[in-house]
C-alpha cells in the first residue's frame, strides 16, 4: 500500500510537470528536531535527506511535492539492544511567492509519513496523515528553508521543526 501511494504521488507531480512551462527541482538536506517523546527520546535529533519539485502556475503560486528521508540507529533504554529506524515523509501542497524578485515563500499541504523500526524483538511499522508548513527563500540555485511537520502514527507526532538547505534547478 505504501509503495503505491508513493509511486501515485510521483506520478502525478510528473505529469503536472510535463504540462508546466516553468518548474523547479530541487535537492535538499538538513536537521530535524522531532517533536514526538518517544522519538526523540530514543532517536533524538536527526539529518534528513531528500528531494522536490515546484509546478509554477504562475508567477507567485506554484503546486509542490516533496519527499524527505531519515534514518539512523539507536538502543533501547532498558535492555540496550539495537534498533534501526528510517521516516519516509511525502509532501504534496502549494507555495505563495510573496516578493517575487526576493524569492521569499510561504507554504502548506499535507504530510505522509511511513515509520519503519527494525529491532532484535520484531519489526514495526506504521503510516500517518497530517500537514506541513514552511517559509523560506529560494533565489538562484540556493534554497533555504525552515519547515514544521505534524503527523500523527498512534499516539506519537512523527514530525518536527527542519531547517533544510539546497540547490534548486530551474527548468
């Protein structure tokens, strides 16, 4: 079901894409403060990795798409056995270029997110919906971003506060 999702997700940006005469692509990487206790008390903060794409419908309005990455390793508390864990995060929502030569964006959607943890006692994973906000600004190649996250697995919020920086590629 998840592969799905994300394949439908891809697919539908690109076919947005080829029908856009202006579009951006951009690479990013940066640092993620979860905001959920048992994330952050195991895994703590983190690096994420990933990569998006803006569909201009205009000249301060453009459609985004966005996957994030992270994964790192950690113990358990009690018995100090190893546990292995990676976030998927897809985001799909819009973004409102206020000063067009400045490059300064405000943006929203909404937030898949698919928790994976691998451990010596089982396996989990689970998948949750919610929303993303951001700000930031995008001149030239340079991207530079501050994003919230909040998305609900169980009762834990897999999401956080990003800073996240780089490229973007216009096309």
């Amino acid at each position: 079901m998840k592969r799905l999702f994300i394949f439908i997700t891809l697919f539908t940006i690109a076919a947005i894409a080829v029908q856009a005469d202006d579009f951006r692509i951009n690479l990013i990487g940066g640092y993620k403060l979860p905001e959920g206790t048992a994330v952050k008390d195991i895994y703590g903060n983190n690096i994420v990795f990933g990569a998006g794409i803006d569909v201009f419908l205009s000249d301060s309005f453009s459609l985004s798409g966005e996957y994030l990455f992270d994964s790192d390793n950690a113990k358990t508390q009690v018995t100090k056995e190893n546990l292995d864990i990676t976030i998927h995060h897809i985001h799909l929502g819009g973004k409102y270029y206020a000063f067009e030569s400045s490059g300064i964006f405000f943006g929203a959607g909404g937030a898949f997110v698919s928790l994976d943890e691998s451990a010596p006692f089982g396996d989990f994973d689970d998948t949750g919906f919610g929303f993303y906000l951001e700000t930031g600004i995008n001149f030239s190649m340079f991207l530079l971003k501050a994003q919230y996250e909040f998305a609900e697995i169980g009762d834990e919020n897999a999401g956080g506060f990003s800073v996240l920086a780089g490229a973007s590629f216009e096309l």
